[in-house]
C-alpha cells in the first residue's frame, strides 16, 4: 500500500456501530465487514456471511400492495415480489430474483421494507467516521475494532483502516475466527494492537467442527500459533461462543486453555453466553435458524466454566455479595 493512495481502497461494509462497550478495551467503534469462511450453526449476524451485498426484507414494515405496490412495479426485477391470493395483502419476496436488486432500487420503498445489507466503502471514508469519536476514545482508553464476517477475508482494506487509524494516535483491534490464508492475517497484524479470537470448537475430531462450522479448525489454529510466535508484541484474547449441547463443557474450556496457556501474550479467554439476538435477521434474508431448540447456558455452569478461567490466569474469583 502506498502512502499516498491506501486510504483509497474499497472494500464491503456491513455497518459501523459507535459507542461499543464489549469489542476491546474502553468505548470502541466497530465497523463490521462483508464476508465470512465459517458457516456457524448458531451465527447471529447470518446477513454478514456472503461477500457481496444482499436484500434486507421486512415484511412487517410492508404497507401492502393496495395502499403502495411499488415493489411490485418497474425498475424492480419482474417477479422478485408477489402477492398471494387471499393473503394479507402484504409483499412477499422471492429470495432468488429479489437479490438482484440494488442499494437504488431498496431506496424506492417508502416505509424501509426493502433494504440492503452491505455497501462499498474506501478506507478513507471508513476512518472518517472512526475519527469523529477520536477524543473519546482518549478520554476511555477506546479505540476501533474491525469485525464480519470476517474482516481477514479483505485484508488490504482491512490493514488500511487499522493503519489509518495508528497513524493517528488510535487503538486498534481486530474479531476474527483465523481460517483464512496467513498471509491474510500476516498483512493486518503489523497494524494491531489487539486480536480477538474465536476458538468454538477445540474437539480433535474435524468432522465434529466441520459439523457445526462447516470447516476443520486446522488453519485457524494453526494461524494463532504462528500469530503468537509471529507478533509477540501484540495482544490476544481467546473467545469461545458457549452453546450447551456443542462446547459448553469444562473439556472444551480446559482444551482452549492448553492451546494458549504457553504464549504470554494472550491476555485472557472470554466466554460469550449463546444468544438468539440476530433470529429476526434470518427471515429477513429468507433463511431458516437451525437451532431454534439450543438455549443459553445457565448461570450456574457460566459461573463454573468463568472459574476455571480465572484459576489458570490467576486471578481469584469475584466474592459473591
């Protein structure tokens, strides 16, 4: 990347979320990228996954085809919306023909039933909206984060936001789940001071990942051991999503913790409880959730797989009041 022009590179924005309290130290902006090469069973952000941008269908927020009807028109593609016949009168997508929709074609509808997922951005124009909370992040020891999908998968426009962003004084961090060439990773990290990484499944078996994830986990850890030996001045905190029924388990937990145990530069393990926060997002992209029946873990086995964390950083355990 030249000095002079790598604030010019393009790449697929999900969104940019100010004032984050959960995505590294202090209050962060988080800008989340277009992109993913897992395929989670439990994904709350399904409308990250695919690179490119794709419809975003309310169907709730439709006024219906008597009182607007415009999706039903030109410039719209014939047939990518349709009413049935003794219905509710309200549109409904067929997903196939919907997503060739654009941005300028969801911008005609008039109640914001009909949105898109994703646009192109530079990193200029990304670092813009960093920089408008720069004495924030000062003031609380922030700073910004990228996340996806998964931000390695554009690491050029990655790499160019984070550089941007040392270059004035800011944080940097980075979510990923490390499937993803090493050189990929090799290029961001020279711009980090913190990597967040996802360990889900640390069973030996891979048809067992690959289950759940859709791929083995042989690139991804094999890219956090050389990261770790690679970069020893940057930070790292392992992750693991907890879903009981799949990893929610102290062999899991005690797995993770052999794996990064003997490098010193991984911080901490942070356990993220399931959740089903992003379930309205599938029926806005026409998709099913595949673990409707899947809970979040109690409070009491939380509390258990948190202390066996603590004992291995050395921290003693919060008194309980």
């Amino acid at each position: 990347m030249e000095a002079q022009n790598y604030l010019d590179i393009k790449g697929r924005v999900l969104n940019i979320q100010r004032f984050c309290g959960e995505d590294g130290p202090g209050t962060r902006t988080t800008v989340f990228l277009k992109g993913c090469s897992y395929r989670c069973k439990w994904c709350s952000n399904p409308e990250s996954i695919k690179p490119q941008p794709e419809l975003d269908f309310n169907r709730k927020a439709c006024k219906g085809a008597a009182a607007c009807g415009i999706c039903l028109k030109g410039p719209f593609p014939p047939g990518a919306f349709y009413v049935l016949d003794g219905d509710d009168d309200k549109v409904h997508a067929n997903w196939d023909l919907a997503n060739a929709c654009t941005e300028e074609l969801a911008e005609l509808c008039p109640t914001g039933a009909i949105g898109m997922f994703g646009k192109e951005m530079t990193a200029g124009e990304v670092l813009t909206e960093v920089l408008k909370d720069e004495s924030m992040y000062r003031n609380t020891g922030g700073g910004v984060t990228i996340s996806g999908g998964e931000c390695l998968l554009q690491p050029d426009f990655t790499a160019a936001i984070l550089r941007g962003a040392q270059e004035s004084g800011i944080h940097t961090a980075i979510e990923t789940a490390g499937n993803v060439p090493w050189e990929f990773m090799e290029k961001v990290l020279k711009y980090v001071d913190l990597m967040q990484h996802d360990n889900k499944l640390m069973n030996p078996d891979p048809e067992r990942h690959k289950k759940w994830i859709g791929v083995t986990n042989k690139r991804s850890l094999e890219n956090f051991k050389k990261a770790y030996e690679t970069f020893p001045d940057v930070e790292f905190i392992a992750r693991t999503p907890l879903i009981p029924g799949i990893n929610a388990d102290e062999g899991h937990i005690r797995a993770v913790l052999d794996f990064i145990k003997p490098y010193k530069n991984v911080i901490d393990y942070e356990l993220l409880p399931y959740h089903r926060y992003g379930l309205g997002k599938y029926a806005y992209l026409g998709k099913v959730y595949e673990l409707q029946d899947y809970q979040s873990p109690s409070p009491e086995l939380l509390e258990h797989l948190r202390s066996i964390i603590d004992e291995a950083f050395g921290r003693k355990a919060e008194a309980k009041a």
